[in-house]
C-alpha cells in the first residue's frame, strides 16, 4: 500500500472522532467517518441510521440479539461487515485518509502504511463532553457511555477476535481528557 | 504534588528503560530505575538482584509460589510492595523525575503532575532487542518474553487489582518498534 493511512479507533465521547477531522484538515488529506456511512448506504441500501449502529455495535437487549442469530445463515450485521470491510480496503488502496471507527484498525492491519490510533479519556470526562455535544437524554450519560463502551467491545471483539483498547493493538493511544484534543491532534499528524 | 513525574511501564525488551532514561537526560531531571532497586536494598536487606524479581514479577513455578504463599500471613513480595511504595511516594514528593516500572504509575495514580506511559513493542522487535541487549540463552527469546510478559501482568493484576497494558490506565501508549525509540522520546519529553 503506498497510500498512508490514519485509523481512529476511539471511546464514545473522548473527541477522537474530532481529533480525526482535524488531523486529516492539518495534513490535507479527506476525513472519512461520516463520509464512510454515505458510501456503505450507497453500496448496501441499509440507512444511515442503522448504519451508524449495527455496523459498529453489538445489538443490545435480547430481542435485538434474538433477531441477529445465526442459526438463519449469515445476518445483516455480516453482510454490513463484509461491505464496509470491502469499501475501507478500496479507500485505503485509493488515497492517503484518515478513517474514524468501523474497525479500519484490524481491518488494515496488515497494510504497512497505516498509523493505528486509539483515543480515550476518563468517564467523567466523556460524560461532560457528550451532554455539550449531544445534550441531555433519559438516562445519565454514564449510563449512555458503559452501554455503548460495552456493544463497541463486544463488536469489535466479535469480528476482529481481539480485545478493544488492548494498547498492543495500536501504535498510539491517548488519553484526550488528560492530554487535550489539541495536543493529541499535534501529535498525531507529527506522527504522519 | 508539585513536582511532575513520568512514570514508564514497559514490556519486556520493548526499550522501555532507555526511553526513560533518555527522556530524562532531555528533561534534565533523575531517571529511577536501577537506582529505585538500590534504594530498596537500603531499606529491606533483599538482595538487589531477588529484588529486581520479586518486585516486579509474580513467582515462577509451583515451587515458588507455594514459598510466597499468604497462609502464613505477609509474605517477603508483600513487604517489598510496601517498601517500594513507600521508596516511590517519597521521591515523587521530593524531585521532580522520571521512574521506571515497579507499578510506579498505579502508586502515583492520584497524584495531578504524573504522566503514564506505557511502551511496547511486537514480539519479533522485541526478540531481537533481548538478544542484541542480552545475549542468547537456552530458552528462545520468544519464551523468555512470554514467560516475562505473563509473570509480569500476574503481578501487576494482583498488586493493583489492573490490567496490565489496558489502554485506559495510561495517559499515553507506543509501539517503540514500530515508532521507534527516538520519536518515543521526542513525544514523552515533548509532554512534559
């Protein structure tokens, strides 16, 4: 691969989506994070929302993991995992990017050219971040951040068979509380 | 705590130590890490050589760890815990420093001015690092980093009630092997 490629892997509410974006407008090379469900809505006919959810969590509550078993042959979830599998490696082979999420990490591990980044931060942290950026919910936003931490590791522990935030996975992990989106941002572009 | 200090837990054969110890010729401040043992031997009479394994390895071996077993109350790993907490909360409180292992960045984990960091690398560098650094033994380099690997996450569990090398427990982790040591050392100092 002679493309260089960033993957973002981050907690929920730990700015790594944000860290992703500037970095990739620092360095001038395209962000792909929403850009990445566009292109899997177009090639898969599922929508955006269900996207955003199935293709990077583990169903929660037992009837949404009933209505995903495998006994029936492969589920949507697979088939989304195939094809977001598929539409990462030609983004890779296209052009130098930064990609946040969807498990671009595993899925180019064996591509020489790609920094893995991974971006977290302490609870309380993220739960301030998210109710500035996304506003207060029924449930508390700690409650919000344990049940998205958990589907994200128990996806990405499905599909990849490895551990989600183990730091041997990546080249890099930050702590953006602690450390500031700024911060993390220069030292992740230095890195390019 | 007013002085700021870096702690380095590191892999074995991963170059954690002469990122320490470069970081802190750049830093101008003490590097602890060979001198932390010297230390110790002052206060408990161990000899430095069992405690360089005892204080950071759970035992080997059946034989060994039916020696360390608490039935009989405390045993000689439990007094060197105490002493090399103790060791490490007065040089924090007294320098400003960088200190290398001995669980440092859990003992100092509620202190404001400390940086973790955390470094590793894949088992072919660091195969290869032990055999330049060390020499060749009977066992493979392979072996001897897993055995290393495994004794030192059973003690770091046990004494901290953590996981080892958990991204989360870091304010900052790398890949030395794949960074390399100069760029690790230009970004830790660089956070100081």
């Amino acid at each position: 691969m002679k493309n260089r490629v960033i993957t973002v892997s981050r907690e929920f509410g730990s700015g790594g989506h944000t860290i992703g974006r500037r970095v990739a407008e620092r360095l001038n090379i395209p962000c792909y994070d929403n850009e990445l469900i566009q292109k899997i809505v177009e090639h898969s006919g599922f929508m955006a929302d269900y996207i955003r959810e199935e293709g990077e969590y583990a169903p929660s509550g037992w009837f949404a993991a009933t209505l995903s078993s495998r006994r029936m042959g492969p589920t949507n979830q697979d088939r989304l995992w195939v094809i977001q599998h598929n539409i990462i490696c030609d983004l890779a082979e296209k052009e130098s990017c930064v990609i946040v999420g969807r498990c671009a990490d595993y899925i180019l591990r064996d591509k020489a050219n790609c920094l893995r980044v991974f971006i977290h931060s302490s609870m309380e942290h993220r739960a301030e971040r998210i109710v500035k950026e996304y506003g207060e919910r029924d449930i508390s936003p700690e409650q919000r951040l344990t049940d998205k931490d958990k589907r994200r590791a128990a996806y990405y522990r499905f599909y990849t068979d490895m551990k989600w935030g183990r730091a041997q996975n990546y080249h890099i992990t930050l702590d953006s509380g602690e450390l500031g989106i700024d911060k993390c941002v220069d030292i992740v572009a230095g890195l390019y």
